[in-house]
C-alpha cells in the first residue's frame, strides 16, 4: 500500500488479507475486518 492507493483498492487489500487468513492472529484479524467495515461504513454516507 502507498499514499497513491484508493479506498477501493484498500478494501480490496483487506478483503484478500483476511480471506487469505494473512494476520498475525485472530485479534489481528478482528482488527482489519473492523477497519474494513469502517472504511465501507464511511464512503456510503
């Protein structure tokens, strides 16, 4: 990721990450699944 991404992408990242089960453990996990639903929470206000 770079200052270049869009949200979209970031999302896509995230979305990959916890699917792929790339996280260091399930707190991790809860953590990008939580900043994912926040970052989509936000763009369809």
């Amino acid at each position: 990721m770079n200052k270049e991404n869009t949200l979209a992408e970031l999302i896509d990242v995230l979305n990959k990450r916890i699917e792929n089960n790339d996280v260091i453990d399930s707190v991790h996990k809860i953590k990008l699944m939580t900043a994912r639903d926040v970052i989509k929470e936000m763009i369809h206000e």
